[in-house]
C-alpha cells in the first residue's frame, strides 16, 4: 500500500489486477452457490488457489 500512495502505477495496476481475480471467481461463486455453505468453501478455495499460487508465479516470473 506504501507504494501505491507514493504514486507507483505498476503497484496499483498488479493490486487491482490481484482483486479482480479473486473477484470474479467469488462473484460466480455467489451466482451459482445452493448455500451459504456452498458459497463460503468455494470461496475459500479461490482465496487458497490465489495464496498458493502468488509464490509461484512470483518465483518463475519474476514478479
């Protein structure tokens, strides 16, 4: 956050792009969930794929 409020676009560009994938999925989550039950385990499934994938890719990448 320290560097977004010090005006680095790439930082605010990989935040926001950081927050639309985690969004997209839930919001379809929501959308097709049964249950509450439902929606909070996929939910949390988005939220673990995101996790664990952010090392790799910042590993291969460069990031």
């Amino acid at each position: 956050m320290g560097l977004i409020r010090e005006g680095n676009l790439a930082a605010a560009v990989s935040l926001t792009g950081a927050l639309l994938g985690f969004a997209i999925p839930v919001a379809i989550v929501i959308a097709h969930s049964v249950n509450l039950v439902d929606m909070a385990a996929w939910a949390l499934m988005a939220t673990m794929v995101q996790l664990l994938c952010f090392p790799f890719c910042a590993r291969y990448w460069g990031l």
